[in-house]
C-alpha cells in the first residue's frame, strides 16, 4: 500500500501547515475631553432666602445662595462661567421680588462674593473660581433693603441660571 503510506505524508504535511501561528499588533487608544458633570440635578440650583420680618422694618438683609444647592465636579483647569437672568419680575434693570397675589414689588440685587462689593449683573457672564474641582457651588449672594411700607406677604421671584465651560 505505497499509495496509502503517500496520503498518510501528505496529511502529516497539511496538519503540520494548519498549526502555523502569524502575530501582529493593533492600536488601542483613548480620548479624554475636559468638562464638568452637574451633581444632584438641575432641576434648581438652590434657594436664596431673605428669612421673615416685619411689614414695617427698614431693615437691610442679606443672605446666600443655599438649601438644596447643586454641585458641579469639573476637570481640574476647566473654566466655567455663569449668568443670571433679571427674573420673572425684573422692571428697568433690577430684579424684584413680587408679592404673591398681589403687584407689589421689593427690589434687590445679586452678588457673587459674601462682601456684597462684586454684582452680578442682568446677562453678564462672570468666571465661576474654584479650588476644589469636585464640589463647586454656584457663588451668588442677596441683598435687599425692606421700605418698612409693603403690604404682609410672601414675594418671590424666580432667575434662571446658565452655566457653561
């Protein structure tokens, strides 16, 4: 069976060539962009509250922005930036606060450090400075000085907040 021992070499040389191994490489790579993530929601960055007092007090009341406050947590070195609307009740450039069911008005004014000496201006954007990337609040403080004169009420307002980087 010569013909048989034939098939048999020709076999060992096929399974022999079917074992070959090639190697050869692929790149991996991975793009990391700079930004900011928003922590616990946007749907309110927080609440600025003037507190309760007398109808007839003139007194001057200050406060920040606080309660539920968003944080952001950005790319050490991003830049981020805010603007303030005028609120739903702003008249010639100020923003006021509206006596609920009423039409009475209380002016005050924004700030973005607790002196109360840099304002935050209707549309204008200012740099938002941090130290800590991964909790960054919104810096915004309130003025207002009460005429001792308004109807006893709650007034409100609500500014919009935009936010970028």
């Amino acid at each position: 069976m010569p013909g048989a021992q034939g098939l048999l070499a020709a076999a060992l040389l096929l399974t022999q060539g079917a074992q070959a191994a090639t190697t050869s490489t692929f790149q991996v790579s991975a793009q990391i962009v700079a930004g900011c993530l928003v922590v616990g929601g946007v749907t309110a960055y927080g609440v600025l509250d003037f507190g309760t007092s007398s109808a007839l007090s003139t007194a001057t009341l200050s406060t920040s922005l606080g309660g539920t406050t968003v944080t952001f947590q950005c790319t050490p070195g991003v830049a981020m930036s805010m603007s303030l609307d005028g609120g739903q009740n702003s008249a010639s450039g100020t923003r006021n606060l509206k006596r609920s069911g009423g039409s009475q008005l209380l002016a005050y004014q924004l700030y973005r450090d607790a002196a109360l000496s840099q304002g935050l201006g209707i549309g204008s954007s200012v740099a938002v400075s941090y130290s800590d990337p991964t909790a960054i609040k919104l810096p915004v403080y309130g003025r207002t000085t009460l005429p001792g004169t308004l109807p006893a009420g709650t007034y409100t307002d609500v500014v919009q907040v935009t936010v970028s980087w």
